[in-house]
C-alpha cells in the first residue's frame, strides 16, 4: 500500500494538536524530534495515501497563525510490515496531493530558455516529418514538445480559481504556439513551392475525430498527473493533438497556402479548447479543490466561467464542423 512521509516543522506548542490529528487520521506512525533553538520541532507522520490531503488540510488549517511552520511531503517506496488497508479506503490508484500537483504542474508553466529550445527543435523536427510524409520523424517531435504543461496549467489554474496561475499558463500556451507558428513560417518561407503532403493535409482540416483526440488527449494528461501514472504516453498523446496542427499552420502562413492555413488555424484552436476542457473535468472527478472555504467560492465561479466558454466554444466547433460536412 503506497505511503507518504510527512514532515511538520511548528513551534513546539503546537505538537499535541499535530499528534491528535495524526491520531484521527489514522497515521501509521507519529514522531517528534528535540525542539530547535529557535524553539521549533520537527514531527514525522507516515499517511496512509487516501488521507493525505485531509490530514495535510487539517494540519496547515491548525498552524495558519504560526509564521515558523512547514510541511514537506516525501513518497515512501516500500515499508516493512506492509500496512493493511483500512476498510472503508477507496481501491483506486495512488493520488497526488493538491500541493504535489501545484509544484509540478506550476513547473510546466514557466517560459525559459529550455522550453523555447524544445519548442524551436520540436517545431523544426515536426516540420521536415510533415514535409517529408515521414510519420516516424513527426513521432519524434512529439516526443520533445513541451506543449503539455501549460495547457494542463491552465485547467488546474481554473479549478483552483488561481488566477496567478492561470494567467502564466495562459502566457505560457501562447507563448508556446507562436513560437512553432513563426518557425514553421519561417521554414514555409525558406522552402515554398514545396507539394503539400498527406500528413500536412491532415493537419489542415477539423473533423470529428480530431476533436476526440484532443478530448481524450487532455484526459490522460491530468490522469497521469493526479494518479502518478508513467506520463511519456500521454505526453505523446497532447503533442499528438497540438504541435502538429501548430506546425501545419505556421508553414502554410509562410508558403501562402492561406486557404490549408484556415483549416489548421481552426485545429489548433480546437485542440486547445478540448485539451483544457478534458483536464478540467479530470481535476473535478478527483475532487481537487482549494483549502479554504472563502477561496472554494471563487473557483466555483472561476470553474463556472472556464467550463462555460469551453463548453460553448466546443459546441460552435461541432456547428461548424457539422456545417463542414453537410
């Protein structure tokens, strides 16, 4: 049964209601180190996974007003005797705090010189397999594309109301998407005239199918992070559904294909509405939530407005798409 290790830093007043939350929440262990100069203690609690997040809530709601206090929060990979499963304990796969998802996906995020690279080497590699009709090679951009993080940031931004959050990732997915666009133009630029391939027309137009993918794309993106599944497969998944169309739409700007480039414009925008509008509904499913009440009543209303854009955004894509094909 997987196990977290829970460290408490608090003033050395506050370990007896450390110890009584760790006794109602059924730790497998609780112990305290000698008290600091400082006057602060160190706790250790080992939590049993499906109470992590209650007993992390409760103890932060009881140390709120002490400035010393800290919580750091390790896996454990194995511990001898096993402990049994308490009886009423949900069998689901392990689940992330809400402040592991924060940290990690808050990461996913940022705007520095490692996520413009792979975002350049990505487009540039995607761009030659789409030129090429070599789907092995745009395999492997999909792979390097760092187009995952911000768009399921957005989602969780949203979920937490975090408006801080939101915003980078917003920057974030935008910054990302323009990035391939002017690379791929470029490369449309410098190599016009070329016949458009097979799989650059894939990328050109918006179907049904399409929109799936990216539904069941940013599903797995936010289950591989709340359930600590491997996530090179669902990595490839959101690649799948956003850096090719990108590509596709930036070297069909660059080539004057205006006419394909509509098409891709129209994918794109499809795939990031349905990625994030996949990965919210995750995050709901899995009950993450603020801690505080006055904060849960502002990401209702953020959760509210984020799911209702997308909604409507998703239903005038099946309009037009509808529209389309008839």
């Amino acid at each position: 049964m997987p196990v977290r290790l829970i460290e408490v830093v608090a003033g050395d007043g506050q370990i007896g209601t450390l110890a009584a939350i760790a006794e109602h929440f059924k730790a497998l262990s609780f112990r305290v180190e000698p008290s600091a100069p400082d006057g602060s203690r160190s706790c250790r609690i080992l939590a049993r996974v499906e109470k992590q997040q209650e007993l992390v809530d409760q103890i932060q709601g009881a140390l709120g007003q002490d400035t010393r206090w800290r919580i750091t929060i390790s896996p454990i990979e194995a511990t001898i005797p096993e402990p049994e499963p308490l009886e009423d304990a949900p069998q689901s796969p392990e689940q992330a705090t809400r402040e592991e998802l924060y940290a990690e996906i808050a990461q996913g995020a940022r705007i520095d010189v490692d996520f413009v690279l792979l975002v350049v080497a990505s487009t540039v590699v995607a761009a030659i397999g789409l030129l090429e009709n070599n789907v092995a090679v745009v395999i492997a951009a999909m792979l390097i594309a760092p187009l995952l993080g911000p768009n399921v940031a957005m989602a969780f931004g949203s979920i937490l109301g975090d408006r801080e959050l939101l915003a980078r990732a917003a920057l974030a997915s935008l910054a990302g998407t323009s990035i391939s666009v002017l690379v791929a133009a470029a490369i449309g630029l410098g190599f016009p005239g070329r016949a458009i391939s097979g799989e650059l027309l894939l990328q050109t137009s918006l179907g049904y199918s399409d929109m799936l993918l990216a539904l069941a794309a940013g599903a797995a993106g936010a289950l591989s992070l709340t359930t600590r599944l491997p996530a090179a497969l669902t990595g490839v998944m959101v690649a799948v559904a956003l850096l090719p169309p990108a590509t596709a739409l930036g070297y069909t700007l660059g080539s004057g294909e205006l006419r394909l480039a509509v098409g891709a414009a129209a994918l794109v925008a499809a795939n990031v509405v349905c990625v994030s509008l996949a990965a919210q509904l995750v995050f709901l499913s899995k009950g993450i939530k603020p801690r505080r009440w006055i904060e849960r009543r502002a990401a209702k209303q953020s959760v509210r407005i984020s799911l209702g854009l997308a909604g409507a955004l998703v239903a005038l894509l099946v309009a037009i798409v509808y529209w389309q094909q008839v």
